[in-house]
C-alpha cells in the first residue's frame, strides 16, 4: 500500500514538473503547477517521515513556507494584474 502512495506521489511530481515546462504561457497555471508539486513533494516527505519512524514536526515546517510560498505568488498575480491587466508572461518586459 506504501508503494502504490510513494508511485502516485512520484507520478504528480512528474505530472507537476511536465505542466510547470510546458505551459507558460499565463502565471496563474504556472503557480498552481508549483502548488502541484509542493503537494506531492508533501506527499513523499510523509511516506518517508512515517517510514522511519520521525516526528512528523518538519511537515509542519514545510506546510508554513508552502503557505507562504502560495500567499507570495498570489500576491504577484494580483499586483500583475492590477498593473498590466492580464496574466501574461508577453504583456511585459522583465529586463
């Protein structure tokens, strides 16, 4: 059973990374690609942690810098947003 999780945990990271290359065209799928695979890496640091028998203390640590991570990237978004008027990446120059 632990191997079908650590399998599909394996499978939405790679699932997360192929989105994350292949679409780039507006920074919200960009961001909730991220959010994809911050989840499955949340996932494999569970399996392992349980694994091992490790408090699962450190999970709480990733939970709070992957929160932080979403409230910065939504914060972007809006800010792009409110300053450009859409989500894309050809709207503006970044130099």
């Amino acid at each position: 059973m632990m191997m079908n999780i650590y399998m599909v945990s394996m499978v939405m990271f790679l699932v997360g990374n192929m989105i994350f290359v292949s679409k780039h065209k507006h920074l919200l799928i960009v961001l909730l690609s991220l959010e994809f695979i911050v989840l499955s890496i949340f996932f494999l640091m569970m399996i392992y942690l349980s694994m091992i028998n490790y408090n699962l203390y450190m999970l709480m640590i990733f939970l709070v810098f992957s929160v932080c991570e979403g409230a910065l990237g939504l914060s972007i978004l809006v800010t792009m947003i409110r300053t450009h008027g859409n989500d894309y990446f050809q709207s503006f120059n970044l130099i």
